[in-house]
C-alpha cells in the first residue's frame, strides 16, 4: 500500500497572502542593483517601498487570528496562539528540521 502525503494549508489562501507575496518578491528585485525589473515596481511611483507593505500587510493578517468582529477570539485563547507562534519563530533557527513549523 502506498502512503500519499497530501500538504494541506491550516487555512485558505486569501488576497492578505497575496499580496504579502507581491511584496516580498518586489522586495528581493530592489535588493539586486541593476535588475531589468526593478525600474517595473511600485517604489518608483509611491513614496513608500515594498518593506513597508509587507509590515503593513502582516499587522493587517493579525485581522485573521482575532477572528470577526462579531465573534472575537476570547483574549485567553488569543494570547497563547499569538505566544506560541512567537515561540516556535524564536525556536526555528536554534533547532534542525523545523520547517514544518512555520
């Protein structure tokens, strides 16, 4: 018998995912000088670059842990998955073969 091992997401992709995507990508083309496309992303045409989006869009995904607006996360239960998270970040580069934990 053969064991398929399927990767599920904890969640569905959503346009936070996106565009924190968009962000770090445009990220690594300003980070090389000379590149053919950084003359193509939005730090030429905004006042900000694609760091600030990224932090801004990673504080707006914290939206998605608290939970609606109508039925938020009890702060008990909110603090330990926001505590636990922090720990296995902080953990992942002291220990080998973590990265099924992030």
């Amino acid at each position: 018998m053969q064991q398929h091992n399927e990767f599920r997401m904890p969640r569905p992709a959503n346009a936070v995912d996106f565009w924190r995507g968009f962000a770090l990508v445009t990220i690594f083309i300003n980070h090389i000088p000379g590149i053919y496309y950084e003359d193509f992303t939005h730090r030429n045409i905004s006042l900000s670059d694609s760091a600030e989006l990224f932090v801004f869009l990673a504080g707006w995904s914290l939206r998605y842990v608290v939970g609606r607006p109508e039925d938020p996360t009890p702060a008990n239960q909110l603090m330990l998955r926001l505590g636990g998270r922090a720990f296995t970040l902080h953990a992942c580069p002291f220990s080998s073969g973590c990265r099924h934990l992030i």
